[in-house]
C-alpha cells in the first residue's frame, strides 16, 4: 500500500484522524477517547493489518502530553504513527492497548512511571522503577529538592 493509500483508508476508517506523511513515516492524529477502537480497527482490518506494536513513547509538551504508538503491518509491509494528546498536564490519561498488543504492557507502565500518564483499563499500571514518593522525572516541569535534581 502506498503513502497516499494509506492516508486515504485511515480518514474512511476514522474521520476525526488528522492524517499526513510525516518526515518518515505517515503520521495520524487521534482524539483520546477514539484511541482504543482506532486502534482495534486498524489491526483487525484485513487491508491495513497493523499487527506489531514496536515503539510507544510519551512526550511532555508545555500544555499537554502526548502517547506516539509505532505499528506496521508485517503482511503489507507499512508503517504508521499514531499520536494522541491527553486533555492537559494536570490528569493525563489515554486508553490502554495491551489488550490489543500485549507489548503495549510495561510501555505503558514506563510513560505511567516516568511521566505520570494513566492508562484507563490497563491490567497492572503501577510504577515500575520508581517508588510512589518520586514525581515523575521526565516532565519537563519536575522537581525533586531531596535528590537536587530539576529539569
């Protein structure tokens, strides 16, 4: 499937999804509360078949946080970048999609850990390097006086 294929079939699948090709790959936005069947969708349709989930991230921006999920499809051979913001900074929270991609799990704890984001629905969120007296050091709004650690 090409580029513009790609793009065409994400806005038929989703018509809220902003979709362009980013600087590697094709890039979609997605409102949060559509995250979870957007992306059940987008595995389970026989076209896209977006099977294996490689790369999820979280990323701190001034006003919002945002979820960035790598998927591709190894049948079709295409790539694609989901981004999701959270509604601000102050309780950020996305659904979880381990259910659809097991591997999704410890990422998802990891950007729980470091950056505070919560999974609605995830199966064991709770922090995996950290104890529950850290902040969460990857903001870029964090502050720790015992340690004399600031970003």
């Amino acid at each position: 499937m090409t580029n513009e294929a790609l793009i065409a079939t994400i806005g038929q699948i989703e018509a809220e999804a902003e979709t362009r090709l980013g600087a590697q790959y094709v890039e979609t936005f997605i409102p949060a509360p559509k995250l979870h069947s957007f992306m059940k969708r987008i595995k389970e349709d026989v076209t896209l078949a977006f099977d294996y989930l490689f790369c999820v991230t979280g990323v701190d921006y001034a006003d919002h946080l945002q979820m960035v999920y790598h998927l591709e499809s190894i049948l079709h051979k295409h790539i694609l970048v989901v981004k999701v913001k959270t509604d601000g900074r102050e309780t950020p929270e996305v659904d979880t999609v381990s259910d659809i991609w097991p591997t999704a799990e410890f990422h998802e704890r990891e950007a729980y850990d470091l950056l505070g984001i919560k999974f609605n629905n995830h199966p064991d969120l709770r922090r995996m390097f950290l104890d529950e007296n850290w902040g969460f050091p990857l903001r870029k709004d964090y502050k720790d006086d015992v340690h004399i650690v600031s970003r």
